[in-house]
C-alpha cells in the first residue's frame, strides 16, 4: 500500500513539472529566438551547411532532421556563389505545404487620397486696414463690434478735422475763381481760356484728391453746393465685410498713423492644413483638394496653394494652405474642417506590402532566385498604397519576392504579418 502512495506522489510531481516547464515555453517570446544572418553565419563557418525550421528559426543543426517542436522537415541555409550572405533552399513540396507565394516586382500607378483636418482663417489678401487720412477727432463711431458685418458705402466713423476743414476752404476757393473767369471766358482773349483750362485741372486734381482721401462725392457737393465747408465729415467703408479689430473709440485723437479699424471679406477663406511626414512626400503645390464642413455633408472644392516647408517642432508636422470660395459666408475663421487633398498619381516601382520585412537591421524581401533559392535582399522604401509599397533601390523590374513566405527567415515577421491580415476581419466584427 505504501509503494503505491509513493509511485502516485511521483507521477503527480512529473505532471507538474511537466506543466511548468511548458506553462515557461509557451510564455517565451518569439522574438528572444529570433535568428540573424550573423548566427546562420557562424553555424555555417562549422560545416558546409545548416539545417533549420522554416517555423522555428531557432532550431539548427548541421543535418537534415525534423523539428521537435512542430514535426516539420528542416530546411537548408546555404551560401550563395559570392560566399558573404546566406539564403534558403526549399523543395517544391515543402514550398507547396508552406504556403509560399510569390510576386513580381512592377511598375505601377501610384495615387493616394491624402485626409487631414484644417483650420479656417482670413484670407489676408481680402483684409483691409481702415485708415485715418487727417489728424482729427472721432466725434461718432458707427462701428459696433467686432463680428459685424459691414456693406461698401456704410459709415463707418464720423471725423472733426481742422486739416480737412482747411483743405475744403482751399477747393472752395478753387471752385470760386473757376466761376468767376467763366463770367468773362466770353470776351477773354486766348490766354485767358488757357488759364481757365489750368485752372480747371487743378480743381480736378484738388477733387481726385479729396475722393482718395476718403471724402466722398456728397460730402464735395454739399461743399459746392452750400459754398462752404462741413465741419464733421463721416467716412463710409469701400469694400464689405466683417469687422475683425477695432482700435479706437469715440473721442480718439487720430492721424496718418492710426488703423481706426480692420475689415476682412469672407467671400474668400484660407484652409490652414496640418501635413503629416508620411504624407509630404504626396503632395504638391496645385493638387486639387474638398472641405467638409462640421455642418455641412457636401464637400467644398479647393485647392493646395502653397506647402511651408518649415516643419512644426517637435511633432514635425508641416502645414499647407488652401484657398476656398465661400460666397455663402458659412466657413468661419477659427472652425475646424476634414479636409481631402487629392494627390497626383506617380509611377514607381512596387512589390506586395506583405513581401516587405522592416527591423532595426534595415528593410527587407526575400528575393526568389530560382530552384527553390531564397536570399534575403536589403531594399529601400518609397511611398506607401494601399496594398502596394514603393521600392526606390536593392530590386530590378521583374524580380520575384515572397509575398507571404517570410518566416523562411523570420518568424516574428511573419507573426507580425499574421496579425496584420486578421485585424480587419477582426474589426469587421466589432
């Protein structure tokens, strides 16, 4: 009874070393038995070749075999004719029992839809600085606030002006003696009328120059008309839109230097636009672009007017500005919009994004060489679509790659592109 207590306790304590031991291998990472190409080197300057997992690249050994972990028939690494890398050979049935597929590398149009967000602001070539043309006095202030919309020819402000009242009594005077010497144009000799005529340009000089300095045609015609001058002269706006700063208030002393006010015409905005680094590369000055505003589900067309090509520290997001009508005044400055810039398509040379293997060592594919012969192949990466990756260097048109075999060398990324393939079905069930 007793030796059979004992033989029960030692088959209970080697299950559960069992257990443990494989609890601790099933919690092992992946990547902590990750091969390199150094480590296949070094196994390889001891023999003429290495066996290893096409699954569990861990697993070496100098003859063919299979491996304990998953039963699978070992592979052959083998140097390549220039003796430095070394590369897979796989049989066409365990390439068949793999799975492996392989893809040519072409040429191929490249466009991308590039969304980003944006911010609307004054398009400054629409803003106008309300100016003081004399020194004087704001004796009434028709400006409420800022926000309100103003029409062409609205007062604005209401000015006293010892300047201006003297420079009315100068064209009054002009006004008087041109009145009298038509009295006596009649009977005047030719060089009477020749002083006439100067006289006459002069007076329309004296006019043009009142009109720019914001005096306007009724004002000058009640001067003519009353033959005198107006003490307080209002000055009317030239051009609509909204009142975006305001500087003074009534009472104000004013001169040439003074901004009485800031006007902007909202019939034309900017679309202040935040350009991410993997989406510079796309676009360009002219691409044609559609706002979406918050309220609003009908896209607005637009288009990239300028790129700044000083990046914003430390996010390194670059910005760009494009120029939208908005004849219905709905944009406001300040308010956020979705914006779509559509990039102009390219053509590049392009492989499966599936094919591409990205580590700390670089970026790389496995080149198919012929015979079951795969040789990782350093490559340089362009711009990315959709399902389709740039390769700027390290492919020549018409080479093959594996487009899913990487675990021929690397498990993790071939875990990390299993991941990557279940994450929309699995977002499609959410």
């Amino acid at each position: 009874m007793q030796m059979q207590i004992k033989r029960i306790v030692l088959i209970v304590m080697m299950l559960a070393a069992v257990l443990v031991l494989g609890y601790f291998l099933g919690r092992m990472p992946w990547h902590a038995a990750r091969p390199s190409s150094t480590a296949l080197a070094q196994a390889a300057d001891k023999s003429e070749a290495v066996w290893v997992c096409p699954m569990h690249p861990e697993i070496m050994q100098d003859h063919p075999g299979v491996c304990p972990i998953c039963g699978m028939d070992l592979v052959q690494a083998q140097k390549n004719h220039a003796g430095h890398e070394h590369g897979i050979q796989v049989d066409a049935a365990t390439m068949q029992r793999l799975g492996v597929q392989l893809a040519t590398a072409h040429e191929e149009e490249l466009t991308r839809e590039v969304k980003t967000y944006g911010t609307v602001a004054l398009d400054q070539s629409k803003v106008r600085h309300v100016t003081a043309k004399f020194e004087g006095w704001i004796k009434k202030l028709h400006i409420a606030s800022v926000g309100q919309h103003i029409q062409a020819g609205q007062v604005l402000y209401e000015l006293y002006s010892p300047e201006l009242i003297q420079r009315q009594r100068e064209y009054l005077r002009l006004v008087e003696r041109k009145k009298q010497l038509q009295r006596l144009v009649a009977d005047s000799a030719s060089g009477d009328k020749e002083i006439m005529m100067s006289l006459a340009d002069e007076r329309s000089r004296a006019r043009e120059k009142l009109l720019y300095e914001d005096v306007d045609f009724e004002i000058l015609r009640e001067v003519e008309d009353r033959g005198r001058s107006v003490d307080v002269v209002p000055v009317r706006a030239a051009a609509s839109g909204v009142i975006t700063q305001i500087n003074v208030r009534e009472g104000s002393f004013v001169n040439g230097m003074t901004t009485i006010a800031t006007l902007a015409d909202l019939s034309q905005v900017w679309v202040e636009v935040a350009i991410y680094p993997d989406q510079l590369p796309w676009l360009k000055a002219g691409d044609d672009a559609s706002v979406v505003a918050a309220d609003s589900a009908e896209p607005i067309a637009a288009r990239l007017q300028q790129i700044n090509p000083v990046a914003e520290m430390p996010q390194r997001i670059a910005s760009g500005r494009l120029v939208i009508a908005n004849p219905q005044r709905n944009l406001l400055p300040g308010s956020y919009v979705d914006v779509t810039m559509h990039a102009q398509p390219r053509q590049a040379l392009v492989v499966p994004r599936s094919a591409v293997m990205r580590s700390g060592r670089g970026d790389y594919v496995m080149l198919y060489l012929g015979d079951g012969h795969f040789l990782p192949s350093e490559v340089g990466l362009g711009l990315e679509s959709g399902e389709w990756m740039e390769i700027t260097d390290g492919l020549q048109p018409g080479a093959q790659v594996a487009s899913n075999g990487q675990f021929l060398i690397d498990a993790a990324a071939s875990l990390e592109s299993a991941r990557r393939r279940m994450r929309p079905a699995h977002a499609e069930l959410h």
